[in-house]
C-alpha cells in the first residue's frame, strides 16, 4: 500500500496519483518503510485530515444557521417597523381637524359649547362667495362671573346667512374654553357674536378664530393676540 504524502490517504501500490487530492506518488512504499522514512503514522495523518474535512462542514454547517437565523430577525424587524409605521398613521388621522377644536387637556371636543342663541329657522343660505373675516372685537369684563365675547364682521352681504363659529381662547399657550363649534346666523350689520360659556379664571392672551358655513366647512381662520386686561380689544 502506498500512502499519499500530501494527504495521508491509503492508495494501492499501482497507484501513479492519490485518489483523493490526485498528488503524484513516487512508487511503492510499504507502510513500515513510510513511517521509518518519515516518522509519522500515515493512518493517523488520514484520520487528522478526515477530522478536520468534518470540522470545515460542521463550521459551515453552523455559518448557514447563523445566516438563516439573521435573514428572519432582520424579516421580523423589518415587519414590526411597518405595523408600527401603519399604527401611526391612523393615530394620527385622530388629530385636531379644522373643523374640530381642543378642550383644556388637548382631546378633540366637536360638542356645541353655548346654544343660548339659536340659528334661524330659515333654510341655510349658500355663501355666494368665500366668507372672510374682516375685521372684530373681543370684550372681556372685569368680574369674576362675565364671561368673554367675541364679535366678527364679515359683511352685510352675509346678513341672515347660518355659519358656524368657534373661539379657543388661551393663555400662555393652555386652552382656556374647548373652543367648540357654535351655530349662528350673521346679522344685518353683518357681524356674528359669540360669548364664551362661562367665565374665565385668567384673562386670555390669545384667541384663534374660525368661520365655517353651515356644512362646517371652514371658511376662514384668524388668530388674535391679546393683552391680559379687562375691556374690549379690537382687531
């Protein structure tokens, strides 16, 4: 028998190349005469090399797992952060429209606030043209009990035509009021008034209004700042 000197691998003595890694032998060599030549044992070189070929596909083995393992927690990741991304969205489709207002702890409040003054009884009247708010004013009494008033012209072309209004008032950047909706009808000086439903604690330092028409769709916006004081401001 003819052992390769390369690998170890046991050939036959005819052998001219190693079966197993094609190395030339150079003729026959009984395993006695190789291991005095070289001092090694050729069955346990083959058995080191067979170890180390199993050791490799074991590794590899485990490399393949590791990947595996890797792709699917990058998949599960990937599919968390678009669940979450969708989530997100339909948070968000909750937030404060232009025709909902806020209530002193930042919730979305659409409910009437003062209906003490009733719409008219006619039909609602369709704007010939975009309302704007023009010009008004904003009164506030000194009594602990008066509550605040807010008065818009937006024209006598309007007078006897239905809309809506709401007024948040604030200070310091927190709600005051809820700011809700409230259903009026213009005036024939072409002024629509609303007064806050009860009074405040502090004077407002600002006052967002909006103007709707009677489908509540927003017909303009304006925003007031005031200065912390009893009396009537006009913008």
């Amino acid at each position: 028998m003819v052992f390769c000197p390369n690998c170890g691998l046991e050939n036959n003595d005819s052998a001219k190349f190693c079966k197993n890694c094609g190395t030339p032998l150079k003729g026959s060599s009984p395993i006695k005469e190789d291991y005095v030549a070289t001092g090694n044992d050729p069955t346990a070189r083959n058995s080191n090399i067979n170890t180390s070929n199993n050791n490799l596909k074991s590794d590899n083995k485990n490399l393949i797992i590791i990947c595996l393992t890797i792709v699917i927690c990058a998949i599960l990741i990937a599919g968390a952060l678009v669940l979450f991304s969708n989530n997100g969205s339909d948070n968000n489709s909750d937030a404060l429209s232009d025709s909902a207002s806020l209530n002193s702890s930042g919730s979305v409040d659409k409910s009437a606030e003062d209906t003490s003054t009733a719409a008219s009884s006619e039909p609602a009247k369709t704007a010939e043209s975009k309302m704007d708010i023009l010009r008004g004013s904003i009164s506030t009494g000194s009594g602990k009990n008066d509550k605040t008033y807010c008065s818009v012209y937006v024209g006598e072309k309007y007078a006897g035509q239905n809309v809506k209004i709401s007024v948040l008032y604030s200070r310091d950047g927190n709600a005051l009021n809820n700011g809700n909706i409230v259903p009026k009808t213009v005036d024939s000086s072409g002024y629509v008034s609303v007064p806050s439903a009860s009074a405040f604690k502090y004077y407002p330092d600002d006052a967002y209004i909006t103007i709707y028409d009677s489908s509540s769709n927003v017909l303009d916006t304006q925003e007031v700042y005031l200065s912390e004081k009893s009396g009537t401001q006009t913008f």
